[in-house]
C-alpha cells in the first residue's frame, strides 16, 4: 500500500505496520534505553489551480525511545 507521495509502504501480516523513506537515521543506547532519532522527510502535493507542488507537511525531527529490563551492550 502507497500513500499519496508513494512513500508509505505497509508490509508483512500487520496491516498498521508502516515504512517510509527518512532521512539522518540513528540509534542512540544508553544502559535499558534505546532511542532511535531521524529526520522525516517533506511531504507534497500539487496545487489544483496552479498544478505546482506545495509542501503539506514540512521537514522535521522526530524520535522514539524503548525502555529494555536488561542492559543491552553494542
């Protein structure tokens, strides 16, 4: 499945699992969190009047962090 800008993409048996493209990925561990930062990337669309693209939703940071009850060492 595709959204809009063909950027989303649903794979394997659950549905409300979802990949996109992002842009400066990484992952930062610390003793019983793991946080992983990337930038999301600019979305568009295209003007109907002018049929230029417009920016819908802008570049930003973003994160998620996972607390483990165990001490992961990388």
């Amino acid at each position: 499945m595709k959204d809009h800008n063909a950027e989303i993409l649903s794979y394997g048996e659950n549905p409300w699992l979802f990949a996109r493209k992002v842009d400066h990925l990484y992952v930062e561990a610390r003793k019983f969190i793991q946080v992983l930062h990337w930038t999301e990337l600019p979305r568009y669309k295209v003007d109907p009047e002018t049929l230029e693209f417009i920016e819908t939703v802008p570049r930003r940071a973003d994160s998620f962090s996972q607390r483990y009850r165990w001490h992961v060492d990388f």
